[in-house]
C-alpha cells in the first residue's frame, strides 16, 4: 500500500496531476555539482554511487530519472557495477512514480511518452560508459555532436560496432549461375536504368548493409531485420564522393542506426534521415530508389536479365533461409522497445507505407495483395499501389532453429495515377485504365499506349510498430 501511495505521489509530479501537495518540492542539482556526481555513478565506488544516489532522491531532480534509467540498463548488459541496481531501481521508481521493477521494455516505451530531458553532459556520459562495450561507441555519442533524436532512446542491438560486416562492392553473377537459389525464396529487386539485381534475403539477413552501384548509381541497400524493412538509398552527395554505410551496432526505436564512414554520422534506416553527428545539423536526407520484396520466380519473370548478389561473399556464414531471425519474424514480438501510440493493427503487421510532402500513409500489406490494385490517395495526390505477385513465404528447417514458417512480406509498387482509375491487366506486368488503355508497369514509371509516363512512388514495406514509430501521424488505410 505504502510503495502504491509513493508511487501515485510521485507520478503526479513527473506526469502533472493537479494535486501535489504531499509531493516534495524538487531542487535541480547545480550544474557545476553535476559531473562529480556522474563520475561517482560510474566510477565502481559503490559508497560513492550510494550517496550521489541518495542525493538525486533528497534533491528530486527529475533530469535525472534518465540517468538512473542508463543505469538500470547497463547494470542488466554488465556494464555498471550490480551491487548498486537494487537502489538504482528504487529511487528511480521514488522519481518517476513507475513500478515497473527490471521490465527495460516498459521503463523504455514509458520514457518515450514523457517530455523529460537529461542533466548537461549525459551525452559524452552516455558514450563514456558505453565505450565499455565498444570505444568506438564513446566517439559517436558527444555533447557536441549535433542530434535530432533523444540520446536516451539509443539502445544497444548487442553487437559492437561494425559487428555485422557490410558488403562492400560485392560480387554478382547472372542469374542462371545462381543455381542454389530457389524459385520461392525472397529477394529485394532493384532495377535502375537497364539494369536489374536481386539480393537474396538469406544473404543480406546476415549482413544488413550493402555498398553497391546499380546503373552507375552508387547504392546502399539498408535491410533492418528488426523492422522488417528493407530500403534502397541513393548514396550520391553533389560534388564529394559517395558515402559508404557501416552497421553501428546501434538502436533507436528499435530501429537500426547506420553510418556512414567519411563523416561519422548516424542514420536512422527507415526515413533516411541524418540523426546524430555532423550531417544532422545539416538536416541531411537520403534519396529513396524503388525496391520490392517478391520471390526470386517473380523478379526472374520480369527481368530475364538481372543478376543476383553472388553468395560468395568472402564471410563464413550459414546462407539458409530463416537464419538468423527466422524465430523473431515468426513471431508476434518484438525484440527491443518501441512505444505504440496507435493500436489499428498489430505490432508486427507487414505495411506499405508511403511519405511524401509530409503526408504519411500505410497500406496493411494483407489489404493490397487481397485487391491486388488499390486506387487510393496520399495526402492532395492520388496514387495506384499494385500487389498482384502475392506473398513470399519461407519455409525452412534446420538444426539450430527447427522448422520455420514465416512471412517476408510481398511486392507492392506505388504509382501517381492522376484523374486514372486502374485495374489489373491480361497478365502481373500491365494495368488497364477506365478509358480501356493499357499500361505497362516499368519499375520507375507506368507507360501508357501513348507513351505517358506516371512515376513510380519509392515506398517503404515495414512492420506497423516500426512505421509508426517515425511515422506517429500516419494515416491508415
């Protein structure tokens, strides 16, 4: 009863209730007292832990609810001393008026929907302690760098940096080489100008990141497997040379971080966006390229001449299908923390969602492969998604994961339309339109029986949480 009345007390201060008057009145810290008291948090003296500890308490400092939170997480990844987490856990609860005990998931997604915000310096603090996992993690995350995201909401994916090794410049072969690939097995197309590639999911699961050039376009290929997205970039910068992507071993949402190598920024993978480091301040976006999950029979039907990124990668890996992450994409959950304020559909719904001119809207993938062609509209304009080659399913079974079956999501390619109303055509790669005419579905335009090109719309197949995620707004179709 007592821990429910502190707790009810002290969650009217951190969340605004209107009756305060048993609640104790907070005394910030003086700034120039605060990195002792850091330095005493994670220096392994626990006497000294304990007592700056009881300051934060006696002091009420809300900024510091974040801190004890960094805490409470690097004492369960071994990183902070455990003989302190008991006390951590109790005055973070006394601050935030949360019993949410050890559960990082709540305290994480909880954090999310508060306007908190850290004392000064607990960005280098941040990456000071997590340099224990890796050094390079304390060079990413300083006080000067510039961000455009919560520092406290990075998570770590439990790998260190450059953990998952990016392809660089991969090889290809044509695709009657690549004989170990099945005809139902997934794929990401790409086509750009007149050329074609398939990337196997059961190659890029394993190594998220690929450098590539595609009809002279330098290329990143960014697959998070925790999101369910796999998305294509344009690499270019005008006038300096492409940038070429790592994984850092970095979280935000659960989303990946990525970054590029000749700046030192972090990229947030499902929007593009430059998010913490030198290209943030500059409000840097990359460029989507147009991509499809399908199976590989599919992008063969349509493009005789691709190639395919050759499973000679130079890394020791298993390529199977359902390896890695065969049992997290079978399952309902979510491996990190990522708050849900839109509850239409499940956390791990497969969506198409698509961004342009700061309207968001996501299609449920099950909604389009069911029509087949979707006449919608996005924000003021209108847009035709097809998804006539259906799901791609996997299949598998090995020793370390058994049986497997899970969805890896479906083709949808998105087209302005105009004042046109489509539907299928006599075969998966044309449309007809209310006049009658018919269209060819290129993979950068519709091209009508006049030679009208309708541009192809670069979208973004991801699981709901993820999407909504960076997308709160999104409309739902």
């Amino acid at each position: 009863m007592r821990r429910r009345l502190l707790a009810f007390v002290f969650g009217c201060l951190a969340l605004g209730c209107s009756e305060q008057r048993s609640a104790p009145v907070a005394r910030p810290i003086p700034d120039a007292e605060i990195p002792a008291l850091y330095e005493a948090l994670t220096d392994g003296d626990t006497a000294a832990e304990e007592k700056a500890i009881a300051e934060i308490e006696a002091r009420h400092d809300l900024r510091f609810v974040p801190v004890l939170l960094e805490l409470v997480r690097a004492g369960q990844m071994g990183i902070a001393g455990r003989s302190g987490y008991n006390q951590r856990m109790i005055t973070l609860e006394r601050l935030s008026g949360q019993a949410l005990g050890g559960n990082w998931f709540g305290w994480a997604e909880w954090y999310e929907g508060t306007e908190l915000a850290p004392p000064p310096g607990f960005a280098s603090w941040k990456g000071e302690l997590w340099s224990r996992i890796d050094p390079r993690f304390g060079e990413l995350i300083r006080d000067e760098q510039p961000s455009r995201i919560r520092v406290e909401e990075i998570d770590w994916g439990g790998v260190s940096f450059a953990g998952i090794p990016a392809l660089d410049s991969p090889r290809h072969v044509a695709a009657d080489a690549a004989s170990w690939l099945e005809d139902a097995e997934p794929v990401v197309g790409i086509a750009i100008g007149s050329e074609a590639r398939a990337y196997p999911l059961r190659i890029i699961d394993w190594h998220e990141l690929v450098n590539d050039q595609l009809g002279g376009v330098p290329l990143a290929l960014v697959y998070c497997t925790l999101c369910g997205s796999a998305i294509a970039y344009d690499a270019r910068r005008e006038g300096e040379e492409p940038l070429l992507f790592s994984t850092s071993g970095l979280l935000h949402k659960s989303n990946k971080l990525m970054l590029d190598r000749a700046t030192g920024t972090l990229w947030n993978q499902l929007t593009g966006r430059a998010v913490l480091g030198p290209l943030a301040a500059e409000e840097r976006m990359l460029a989507l390229v147009p991509a499809v999950v399908t199976s590989w029979a599919a992008w063969r039907a349509r493009h005789a001449g691709t190639s395919v990124l050759s499973i000679d990668t130079g890394h020791e890996r298993p390529y199977v299908p359902g390896m890695p992450y065969g049992r997290y994409f079978q399952s309902p959950a979510k491996m990190f923390p990522a708050r849900e304020g839109r509850k239409e559909l499940p956390s791990k719904e497969r969506v198409y969602g698509l961004w342009r001119g700061g309207a968001a809207t996501a299609w449920p993938l099950a909604a389009l492969v069911s029509a087949e062609v979707t006449n919608d509209a996005l924000g003021a304009e209108t847009v035709v998604l097809v998804a006539s080659e259906g799901r791609v399913q996997v299949e598998a079974r090995h020793g370390q994961q058994g049986f497997l079956r899970y969805d890896a999501g479906g083709a949808v390619r998105a087209y302005l339309r105009g004042e046109r109303e489509f539907s299928l055509g006599a075969d998966d790669a044309t449309l007809r339109d209310d006049a009658g005419g018919v269209w060819r579905m290129d993979e950068d335009a519709l091209v009508g029986p006049q030679g009208e090109h309708l541009p192809r719309l670069a979208g973004t197949l991801a699981y709901w949480f993820a999407w909504q995620a960076f997308h709160p707004d999104t409309t739902v179709r």
